[in-house]
C-alpha cells in the first residue's frame, strides 16, 4: 500500500470536516422536528373535541407554507437586508434560480443552513398557530403565516441575527439562541393577531370576566410541551456555528462550546419550570414555565454562569403566570400563553443580557450594553406586531417597497451580469481586430 501524500491528507481533514458540518446540521433539523410535533400534540389537546381537527390540520398547513416561501424569497430576505431595506449583493445566494439553491457538489453548506432557518421560522408560525386556534379561518391563518415566518422573521433576523446585521455591528446586540429574533417577533405579532381576532365564543361572561374553555386532552397538552422542550435542543444546536475545524462560535463570531450551552439549556429548564410550579400549582404552567425558563436564557445562553442562568428563568418562571392571568383578564384570549411565553419571555432574556453581560466584546461590532439591548428589544417588538397593528394602507405601502427593492436588485443583477457579458464579449472581438496576423506568421517563420 501506498503511502498517502500530503494533498491527499488535506483532501481527507476537508471532508472529514464538510461531513461532521453537514450532519450536525442535519440532525439538529432532524430534532427540531421535534418542535412541531410537540406544537401539533399541544394544540390538539388545548382545543375543544369539535376543533381537534381543524386545529391539526392548521398546524400541519404552516409547515408546507413555509418550506416553499422560504426557498422563494424568505431566504433571499436574510442574505439581502443585513444593513435595513436596501438590498445587499450578497443576496444573490438566496435567489431560488441561484447556483447554490440546490445540489451543488461546490457547497455543501448553504442548504444545510437554509433547512435550519426553515425550521426557525416554521417555530414562528406554530407559535401563532397555537394562539389562534378556535377562531381563525385557515385561508387567513396561511396568509399571516408565510408574514410572519417567510417574511417579518427573516427581516428581524437580517438585522439583529447575523454577523453582519446593523444590530451588532452599531448596537453590539446579542441574541445567541435567537430568543427575541424568532420568540419576541412571533410573540408580539401573535399580539396583535389576537387582539384583531378578539376571543373565542364564551370566553368572557357579559361581566367581562374570564371563563375557564378546558382543553380536551390535558395529558396531551402536557406531552406536547414535553416534545417542544425536547426538540429545542435541536433549535438550539441550530443557533452555533460548527466550523469545519471543528471550533464553535455563536451567529455572531463569537467562539462558544456545547458545553456551555447545555449547562445554561439544563438549568434554564430547571429554573423556569420550578418557579411557574411556585405559583401556578399545576402541570400547564410548570411546563409552559420550563420552556419560558429556557427562552429566558437563550440570547446569553453562551455567556452565563449556570447559577445565574438558573435565577434568571426562576424569575421569568415565577412571573409567566402572573403575566398570563392578567392579559387574560384583560380581554386577549391566549390559550396557550404564547404572548407571555414568547412574546415577553423574547423581550425579557434580551433585556437580561443587558443587565447581566453589559461590557461583553463582541468580535464584529461594539461591546454588549444596556442601551443597546433595550433598543434591539425595542425594534423587534415593533417589527413584530406592525404587520397587525398597522392600518391597511401602511401594511401596503411597506409590501410595495420590499417588492419594489426586490425587483429592482434583481433587474440589476440582470443588467450587470449582461454588461460584463457585454465586456468580455467586446474585448475578444477587440483582441481579434488588433491582431496583426501578418506579424505573427513572420515571427513564426
């Protein structure tokens, strides 16, 4: 046997590390499956018997939306607009008629990421999914769907969920395990969706007081949660980077390890899920406390000492059925406590890294800082519920400029990849009329 040479072991180390890339990205899709079908158990066992089905079928319905939307232009929204509203060129990648859209022996790397975000914002949508059930009609439950999960998500994490968003790079924000990014955005446009909804059909008394629509299946809205909780690892493996190497950072450059992450996951869980119990005495709110809990940590998930992420999700934990009992009272109908557990759980572990990690570097923009926190928090909840508070003449005027930024990057694409056709093309007819054909065959001869 011959012995290898030094190119054939370099080839080797590559793709020994193009494969433990690839497929640790490849599960933890695989796993966040797992988020899904804990959604779809969760909202099957929240309803009553007679919308078991139609709750089922709307859950499983945002899933098929998203995967396309995402592939036809929620992709191109991430790559495109790091910097606001004006398109990046680097966009160009996330273009469905792209070379990197599809097999591509040269990158093994962008579809994997893609399916990721796929998962991400399909968690969006089944956050809104589990609010609304009840109500909504399915045609307007897919259209406010693909929003929020193919659009407002993607546009939130452009901004603040990138190394080159303008959030880190002028702000210094950090949001590791994307808990305002995808759970404040999804929150405060489930907000919004609710209170156009209004509640269900005998929810409040003519006193205005809340009555108690007991879910059908208790155990199963329990299990549900269980199947979320457990599918989050995989979310939350999603959110590091796995260079080929074999080092980790977070989104934003920032070296990291699992072990950390599965420290503060843990005691996150532990944390939120004893705290709600303190209050709420019962299995719903321990378990909705236990996925708070995590939420509650995950944007300093990288960063925390494990004690201090345990008190941080106890007192997220202690204050989720407080919070949600007084939305309730106050006449938005949330039957699975996505406001309180997304919505501000998102915007309360943003806010906590600006108290708790306020000074950290950041590798691609300013240190971590109260202020620039509090503002991310800031922009995200109002990105998150505009799409449902605005009138309808805003909503319009924004979709006309998105599509009008998009139409306009991909003309330009167009014409400059036919002016450079255009310039080779010139110079080779150049090249052929200079040449003295004469002079050549002498210098031939």
């Amino acid at each position: 046997m011959s012995t290898p040479t030094l190119e054939q072991l370099s080839a080797t180390v590559a793709a020994s590390g193009t494969l433990s890339v690839t497929a640790f990205y490849f599960w933890s899709v695989a796993l966040m499956i797992l988020i899904h079908a804990g959604f779809l158990a969760y909202e099957m066992g929240a309803s009553r018997t007679k919308n078991v089905l139609a709750s089922a079928v709307k859950n499983i319905l945002a899933f098929t939306l998203i995967v396309p939307t995402m592939f036809y232009f929620g992709w191109w929204i991430y790559l495109a607009l790091p910097s606001g509203i004006i398109p990046d060129p680097g966009g160009a990648a996330g273009l469905p008629w792209n070379a990197h859209m599809g097999p591509n022996l040269a990158d093994p790397y962008n579809g994997v990421f893609w399916a990721v975000f796929v998962l991400f914002s399909a968690t969006t949508a089944s956050i809104l999914s589990g609010a609304a059930i009840e109500r909504i009609k399915i045609s307007a439950f897919a259209i406010l769907a693909i929003v929020l999960g193919s659009g407002v998500w993607m546009l939130a994490a452009a901004w603040g969920w990138s190394p080159t968003g303008w959030m880190l790079t002028k702000l210094g924000f950090h949001d590791a395990g994307a808990a305002g990014v995808v759970h404040e955005i999804a929150g405060f446009f489930t907000l919004g969706v609710l209170m156009q909804l209004g509640p269900r059909v005998g929810k409040y008394g003519p006193d205005g007081k809340p009555k108690e629509l007991r879910p059908h299946n208790v155990p199963l809205t329990v299990i549900g949660l269980m199947l979320i909780i457990a599918g989050f690892f995989g979310f939350m493996a999603g959110c590091v980077i796995y260079n080929a190497d074999g080092s980790m950072t977070d989104i934003y450059s920032n070296p990291t390890n699992l072990a950390a992450w599965l420290f503060n996951i843990l005691m996150g869980f532990a944390g939120g899920a004893l705290g709600s119990y303190l209050v709420a005495r019962e299995p719903f709110w321990m378990m909705s406390g236990g996925l708070l809990g995590i939420i509650a940590i995950a944007s300093g998930v990288n960063l925390y000492y494990p004690g201090l992420a345990y008190l941080i999700a106890m007192g997220a934990g202690l204050m989720g059925p407080i919070i949600g009992r007084y939305i309730e009272r106050k006449g938005i109908d949330d039957p699975v406590g996505a406001i309180t557990v997304h919505g501000l759980g998102g915007l309360y572990s943003v806010v906590a890294v600006g108290v708790f990690s306020a000074g950290y570097p950041n590798v691609s923009g300013p240190p971590i800082s109260l202020s620039g926190q509090l503002i991310g928090a800031g922009v995200l909840a109002v990105l998150g519920a505009y799409f449902t508070f605005a009138n309808h003449e805003s909503v319009i005027v924004a979709v006309l400029l998105i599509s009008i930024a998009m139409t306009i990057y991909v003309i330009g694409g167009i014409m400059r990849h036919e002016k450079k056709a255009e310039e080779e093309l010139s110079g080779i007819v150049e090249s052929a009329e200079s040449a003295d054909f004469g002079e050549v065959a002498e210098e031939i001869n």
